[in-house]
C-alpha cells in the first residue's frame, strides 16, 4: 500500500473529525504503511522520512467550531490535524497545506458559508501553492 506514497509527487488527506481525533480507516491505513525502511528510516542519527521533496495537501472536516474562544477550541479537542500533519513531517514531507472546513453541523446556511469558504481557499492553494511548486520542480 505505501508504494502509492512513494510514488506520489503530492499526497492528498480528506478525513472528517470523528470523536476529536481521525477515523480509524485511516489510523489502520496509517499504522500499516508506517513501516521502517518502506516510509522511514532509523539509525544512529533517528528517523528519517522517505516521502522527502512531496507535498500534501490536507483537508479537514469537522461538524463543530473549533476556534479558540468556542467550547471545544481546537487546542484542547483537535487531535486530528496536528495528527496528520505529525505524521505527513514524521514520514519526510515538509510541504504541508492544510484547509478546514468546520461548524458543519451548525445547521444548512452555517454549512454552507463554511463549505464555501474552504473550497475558495482549496482552489486558491491548488492555483498558487501546489501548482506553482509543481512547475518549479
């Protein structure tokens, strides 16, 4: 399954908050393909990521509003992107875009704000970030 990794210029997570943290699927998926010498190495110097010189785009979903102020601020109850985000760096990718998109659970026309603002600022990213560094290298 890792070979997908490794063949992958830009590695892209989707994955909804479920309980504060990521779905199993991708904790197994994760668990499985974080394998000495298939996505890291160690030594006498420690760990060294395999997937160097990649990209990741990741998008999170999340059905409250994490902001600091709110009842579940992200920095107490978000163990989702810093997650992901730990693992994409343990495993060599520097390059890591992130988009949220939260409060989906907050009713249709909250929902929706939200969906659309994550989709603008995913579009823009794609546009400027990810596209650029692609042509580039």
């Amino acid at each position: 399954m890792a070979w997908r990794f490794l063949a992958a210029d830009t590695v892209i997570i989707a994955a909804p908050l479920w309980n504060f943290s990521i779905p199993y699927w991708l904790k197994h998926l994760i668990d499985v393909i974080s394998q000495k010498d298939v996505l890291f190495t160690f030594g006498e110097n420690g760990f060294g990521g395999l997937l160097a010189g990649r990209k990741a785009l990741v998008v999170c979903a999340r059905g409250l509003d994490y902001q600091p102020s709110c009842i579940t601020p992200a920095g107490r109850y978000d163990f989702q992107k810093p997650y992901i985000e730990t693992w994409l760096r343990f495993a060599g990718i520097d390059a890591i875009e992130t988009v949220v998109v939260e409060k989906t659970l907050l009713g249709a026309e909250v929902d929706r704000e939200a969906r659309n603002v994550a989709s603008t600022f995913a579009a823009e990213l794609v546009r400027t970030r990810l596209a650029k560094s692609a042509g580039s290298g």
